[in-house]
C-alpha cells in the first residue's frame, strides 16, 4: 500500500524544542514537508496532542516557533538511540518563519553540494 502524504518531504536534521506540561524538551527535527515534520525524540508524544515547538535553523540565531498537533507516534527500533518517532501536523506559524524555514529546505534541495554545475 503506498504512502498517505500529499506533500514531498525533506530530510533535514534539526535542533527542535518542545513545551509539554510546562518543561522544555529536546527533540530532533529528521524531515519536513508543507505541513509537518518527522522527528524524534526520547520520550513519547502522544496522537492529538498539542504542542508549542521551537526550531533553529542551521546558522540562523532566531527559532522558529509554532503551534503543532502529533498526528502519529511509534517506537524506534531497539538499535537506534532515539526511542520514538512521531509526525507533527503543523496548525499555526508566523508566515515570516515559513517563509525562512521554506527558504532553508530549498536551498539545500536545489543546491545540495553548494555547487552550481551539479544541478
């Protein structure tokens, strides 16, 4: 059976923090699309929760912030570090820190070497 996802997605690797019951948690941003993100994270998030997330892009000293609701969660296998994966369905984000964080996955996609002539 073939995949549920309407939109490309990209794989990134990117610090992330989330606030759950008033503590902030590490989490690892592994790809993203239009409307979401993979990540992983050691502890479990939990489907239909909503969490406020903090992502920093790469050489950018401003996070992105936004509203998000976990729309799947699994464990990862015994052999990886992380202990669970889950998607984020994105709900609400400032149209300035989509366009940054869109601008960030474009140039990596279509410059990935950084250099012109291996497109």
């Amino acid at each position: 059976m073939g995949e549920k996802r309407g939109f490309l997605r990209f794989d990134v690797l990117m610090d992330a923090f989330c606030h759950m019951a008033g503590k902030k948690r590490d989490l690892k941003i592994q790809n993203l699309s239009r409307e979401g993100a993979g990540v992983i994270s050691n502890y479990p998030l939990s489907a239909g929760e909503r969490i406020n997330i903090e992502m920093n892009i790469p050489g950018d000293n401003v996070p992105i912030v936004l509203q998000g609701e976990i729309a799947w969660e699994s464990s990862c296998p015994a052999q990886d570090k992380c202990h669970y994966q889950s998607g984020i369905k994105f709900k609400n984000m400032e149209n300035g820190d989509r366009a940054r964080l869109l601008e960030y996955v474009y140039n990596r996609w279509i410059i990935p070497s950084g250099k012109e002539g291996d497109r």
